[in-house]
C-alpha cells in the first residue's frame, strides 16, 4: 500500500459553472498518460457535452438500494476499493446517501477510497460549505441544508475554483444546457439571479484565495511561526496565540454561534472551544446537538454543571487562557425584570479583561 | 438588517446614470480572461469560447495572437477568421500591431483579442493595445481578451515582491473594472509546471502567492460589480462576501488594542478596515487631544477614518455600519454597569440595534 490517498477538488459557486466537465476533461488527460482511472461516481444531468467526457472512461456501477419503496443509486464504495484504481473520479463531494447507505454522507464514502490508498478527484460548490452557511442565507435567501465541514475541505490536497461568470451561466441555463427549459426558467427566478450567483462567485473566489493561503501558511510554518503573512513583525509585541471559546445554549441560534465562532478562530489561526453551562436535563436534546455539531467542526466542547452561567463561563474562560468569548445576543428581559443584568452584561462585567462578541443573527 | 431598501438617488445622478448607461448600450461588451501566470491556460480558454460563439452562429474574428501557439489552440485557430495583426519593427524590438482599420472594415460581432497588455511601438495610432480594445468597444464590436495579473499596473508592487520581476507593460486596473466580465483561469501550479517545462515560470511557492493574489483581485472586481448592480437597480447596500470591520473610536477606548486586533483581521480576512468617532462638542481638552492620538494612530495602521454627525452616538454609529456593510463592530468598555439601572447604556442599546454585524468588546485596559 502506498498510504492514503490524496483529494483534489473542483469548487464551483452554482450547479452549470462546468465542475464536472473540468474534472472529466482532467480525467481524460490522466487516462492518456496511463494512469489507472475509474469512474466512481458520476451525475450526467442529461449533459451532453459532459456525458461525451466519459467516453473510454472505466465505470464502477453504482449501488441500487431501496428506500421507502423508491429506488436509489449511490457510489459503491465497496466495489471501488475492491477494484482499487489509482485514480478514482467521485462527483458532488457534499452528498447525502440514502438512508440504509453505508456511510452518512459521500465525503465519508471518498476517505474510506483515500483510506484504502485510492487519489479522488471530487467536485462541490462553495454553498456547501459550513462556515458560509448564514452568509449564503443572507445573500441569497436559501437555506442549504447539504453541508460539509470545513476541515474536510481543508484537507483536501488541492482546490481548484472553476470559473464561469453569472451572464454566461444565464446564458446556458437559457439554452436548456444545465437543465431542461422549464426547470430552467424557474431556477433563473429563484437561485440563480445574476444577484445570487455574484455574491457566491465572490464567496468561492475568496474561499479559494484562503485556502491558498492557508496551504502557504503552513508550508512556511516553521520559518514564520505565529507570524501573520504581510504583517511586519513588531519584536515588542509577540503574537500570542488567540483562543476562542463559544458559549452554547438550547436556542436555535447557537447554530449560527457556532459557525461564526469557528470561521473566526479559522481565520485567525486560534484554538476554538465550545462551552454550555446550565442544568443538564434542561432542553438537553437542542444543547446536545449543538454540542454534536460543534464538535462535527472539530471544536473542543465542554459541559459545566450549575446556575451560575456567567460565574461559570468567567471562571472557565479565565482557566483555559481564552481571549475572546463568543456570545449570543441574550434575549431580551420582560420589562418587569429591566433592572436586572442579562447574562451577556454579567459576562462583560465578570470577565473585564477578556474581549467577547456578541453575535447577531444573520437575516434576510 | 432588511437588504432591500429603497434609496432615492438625487438628480445629477439619475442624469450620469443614463448617460453612463447609453453609452453602455452601444458599446461593445467586454470580456476578460484572467489568469495568475502565463500557461495557466487562459488563451486556451478564450479561444474556445470564440469557437463555441461561431459554432452558436456569431461572427467572430481574431484580432491578436501571442508567438507560441501551442496545437491546441492552434487546432481551433484554423477554424476560425484571422484579422492578421502587422508586424512592425521599431528601435530593434518586434511589434505586432492590430490591424485596425482592417478591423473596423470587416466589423464583426465579436473580436478575440490574445495579449491585452501589449504595447504599440511609438507612432501608431495608440501607444496601448489595451487603447485600441477600447476603440473597438466604442464601435460596438465585444471583445473577448486575456490579461495575467503581473501585467496589472495596481498590482505590479505586488507581484514584484513576489517574483523580483516586473513586466514593462501593463494595463490601468480601472480597464479591468470596466469590463461586463471577467473570468478567472485557475489551476494548480503543480499543473501549470507539468504543461510545460518553462524556465521562466517562478517557482510553487511563487506562484501561489500570485494565485491567491489573482483570486482576490477578482473577488474584489465582482465586489464592485455587485454593489454597482444594486445601486444601479436602487437596491441598498448589502454584505458581500468581505468582511468589514469597523473600529469606533472614542477618546478613553483601547484604541491601540482595537486597531490592532483589526488590521490583523483585516489582514486574515482580506477584507476592509475603517475607523469612526462620532463629533462631540464638548469635548475636553484633554479628551481631544487622546481622540487625535487614536485618529493618527488609525490612519497610520491604514484604517479609513470616518468622522460621523448626529446626536446620538448609538443612532449614528449603526446607521454608518449598515451603510458601509459592516459585518464586525469594535467597541471599547469599561466592564462597569451603566450610570443607570434603568437606562439602557449604549452598549447594550448597541447590541441590540447590531443587525446583521458582530459587536466584540474591548476593555478599556488598567487605565480605565
């Protein structure tokens, strides 16, 4: 066995931009070369142009389960690695398989082939990504339920973004080139507005650009340790390392906490934790996935016992060496109880020395 | 925050908004290939959307080639109509000039123009081929052109930081704004270095600061595309993509802690730095001369300082970050109640007004 194999993905910012088309064409040009390529996975679309790239390509079938009396067809992970290529071609990297599937979603299907010494080449669209999921709420009013993880992105070997602009999407959405006419016309009157598409073109050129970024980073690692790149390096005041610690509750809104909280700490190299205080069976489902989903985007939780939420969390931070906390907007007290603090003004006056923000909600 | 809001533009603007939009309409749409080094493959690209255009039945013509065509292009090159551009040869140099007149004789729908950023030897009709794409444009013919990043005058400080190299010509940014379109070639250098064994290619690390340098620089065009397009359509302003962080100044806050903390975000984010304080009369003399300490200090750190009227501070600081579509809020505090339990301190009304923006506290430090 050679180890485990590496990722390469294709991020594009809408369904049409030619992530599949690029990622066949690639596969196409390995194959000439004699590389050992199959195709894992593969979605047609009934795209002609696409469909006419994998000629000569070896298939894998795929697998045929029944769920609810419907049939489906997911990659065969299984045969893939059974078959065990070199190369393995896997289409839309955020997918969820059916229910009965071995494994919860695709990504999880394409590091079980990495596992067994197989390179992937995979493709998504930036609208998938968990960090930018209330941002692309905000732009564009849809809610994408799809996500993957950051660091599984983060992983991935290379990125490449695949470029095409909104006029020309339009354009061959109006052609009936990524779906039939009528399925067309309604997408061009709800997702893809030249609007929608603008803002997540932005958001996946700017993704790309970080991960680049991130990649060069940690190349440099050694020479330029805890140093930010283009940031002159002040010898009087040593770049402490920041840490991030995300204060969870029941509320819905923590969602939105979390993500904002762990693209912070993402971006600015700290340490992220997560932190819930509070009685345990108190709206202990709503706390428990929250404090499953951070732990999904590898954040460190923790549950602390008791009433003293803001005694709690101060003590807590102060241990733990946090620099910033991480908080929801308290909500607001009956007019009867004005006179008292909210938990947000304890935790001000509490952990004076610590930096905390306050995050709102991100709506339409 | 609702992100659509009607704004009523005065009308001196309605008037260059039409006169812009006119002169639009006639001109011909420009489409740009970017790319963050040569073999990226951004001639291939442009090329082929030329085929794909004659294959849909628009009259397309190649008006610039660069030397070295590979096959691949040169494959589509022999199904499509060359305007052959004149070589000239000035001073020693070669030159290969447009054919304009040529061109405007055959005027075709679309003109695909390789090597943007070329020069015209002194004498011809424009020193810049960029000039002469312009023209064209204004004769209502698209054109569809190719330009590398190191060939960007704004960016070539950059880019020379990067590489040690900087190219003789080069094109004005503002070109790129003006464009319909622009698309971005992207590829991973490992690809670019296999394609072909290019001596004068810099090396991986190079060329992914170039990349990202390229992918930012077009995240920042489409920016302003999409904030012109809501303008244009009487839609406010609303996020983008970028992260914008607004450090409000007073004369007792940490300024030095907040700016700080900003120009590194700034920095990691790539994203916008700006700076408020909202004018007091009253100020004492003593509180002046701290509030001009931090203004300096923001200025030096490459913050856009903003200096905000209005009565109250509260209304006017989060009238100004929905205006400038801030996404994170700086603010100093104290740690100590407000002066009264029954009014709401600023902060808190601060919080409470934050719609769509992050608000971090900062304490005031030891002093305070």
């Amino acid at each position: 066995m050679s180890g485990r194999g590496k990722l390469k993905v294709y991020l594009g910012y809408a369904a049409g931009v030619g992530k599949t088309y690029r990622m066949l064409e690639e596969a196409q040009e390995l194959r000439q070369k004699g590389a050992d390529i199959v195709i894992g996975y593969f979605e047609p679309h009934g795209r002609k142009e696409t469909i006419a790239k994998t000629e000569g390509l070896e298939v894998v079938p795929r697998r045929v389960l029944i769920y609810n009396g419907s049939q489906f067809e997911e990659m065969d992970s299984e045969a893939v690695i059974r078959r065990k290529p070199q190369i393995a071609v896997v289409d839309e990297f955020a997918h969820t398989n059916v229910p009965g599937s071995e494994r919860v979603k695709r990504w999880q299907d394409v590091h079980a082939l990495q596992e067994a010494g197989i390179d992937v080449i995979t493709t998504m669209n930036v609208q998938h990504l968990e960090s930018l999921n209330d941002q692309v709420f905000h732009a564009t009013g849809i809610r994408v339920r799809e996500t993957v993880p950051d660091w599984v992105v983060d992983e991935a070997d290379e990125l490449v973004f695949v470029d095409l602009t909104p006029r020309a999407l339009r354009n061959r959405l109006e052609r009936g080139v990524v779906y039939s006419q009528e399925k067309a016309r309604r997408a061009m009157e709800n997702f893809f507005t030249e609007t929608n598409l603008t803002a997540l073109r932005e958001m996946a050129l700017r993704h790309t650009a970080h991960e680049v970024e991130e990649k060069l980073d940690a190349a440099g690692a050694a020479a330029m340790l805890g140093e930010v790149p283009g940031e002159p390096s002040d010898p009087q005041t040593p770049v402490k390392k920041e840490r991030i610690l995300i204060c969870l509750t029941g509320r819905p809104s923590s969602a939105i906490l979390i993500r904002r909280g762990k693209r912070v700490a993402d971006y600015i190299h700290a340490d992220c934790l997560a932190v819930h205080v509070g009685d345990p069976t108190h709206d202990r489902d709503a706390v428990e996935r929250h404090m499953s989903f951070a732990r999904n985007l590898r954040i460190d939780t923790h549950v602390l016992p008791g009433s003293d939420v803001s005694g709690a969390i101060a003590k807590f931070a102060r241990a733990q060496g946090i620099t910033q906390i991480f908080m929801g907007r308290s909500a607001p007290l009956p007019w009867w109880k004005r006179y008292r603090e909210t938990t947000v003004q304890q935790v001000v006056r509490q952990a004076r020395d610590m930096q905390i923000t306050i995050v709102s909600e991100r709506r339409r | 925050m609702p992100s659509v809001d009607n704004v009523r533009p005065n009308p001196e603007e309605l008037l260059r908004k039409v006169q812009a939009d006119e002169r639009r309409e006639n001109r011909g749409r420009l489409k740009i290939f970017l790319g963050y080094a040569s073999r990226v493959g951004k001639s291939f690209r442009m090329f082929d959307e030329g085929r794909r255009r004659k294959e849909r039945g628009q009259d397309v013509v190649v008006g610039a080639l660069q030397s070295g065509v590979t096959a691949e292009i040169q494959g589509i090159l022999n199904r499509l109509d060359i305007v052959p551009p004149i070589p000239t040869r000035h001073a020693g140099r070669d030159y290969q000039v447009m054919d304009m007149s040529a061109l405007f004789r055959r005027h075709p729908q679309v003109c695909l123009i390789d090597g943007l950023a070329y020069d015209n030897p002194p004498g011809s009709r424009n020193p810049h081929r960029w000039q002469d794409v312009s023209e064209l444009l204004d004769r209502g013919i698209a054109v569809i052109t190719a330009v590398n990043l190191q060939h960007i005058a704004e960016q070539q400080a950059a880019v020379e930081r990067i590489t040690g190299k900087r190219a003789s010509n080069s094109i004005p940014e503002a070109f790129l704004h003006e464009a319909d379109e622009i698309e971005v070639v992207d590829a991973p250098p490992d690809a670019l270095r296999d394609r072909q064994k290019d001596s004068s290619l810099p090396d991986a690390r190079c060329l992914a600061e170039l990349r990202e340098l390229a992918l930012l620089l077009a995240a920042d065009v489409v920016d302003h595309q999409l904030q012109e397009y809501l303008d244009s359509h009487g839609v406010a302003a609303r996020w983008g993509a970028q992260e914008r962080i607004l450090v409000c100044l007073t004369p007792r806050s940490n300024a030095a802690d907040m700016l700080r903390s900003g120009q590194r975000n700034k920095l990691r984010f790539h994203g916008a730095l700006l700076a408020a304080y909202v004018e007091q009369a009253d100020l004492p003399p003593k509180d002046r001369e701290l509030l001009d300490k931090h203004l300096a200090m923001a200025r030096e750190m490459g913050a856009e300082v903003h200096s905000l009227g209005g009565s109250d501070f509260v209304e006017s600081i989060l009238q100004f970050a929905r205006e400038q579509r801030i996404t994170q809020l700086f603010l100093g505090h104290t740690g100590r109640p407000g002066h009264s339990w029954l009014a709401r301190s600023p902060i808190d009304r601060l919080i409470d007004g934050a719609e769509g923006f992050d608000v971090r506290l900062f304490p005031h430090g030891s002093a305070w």
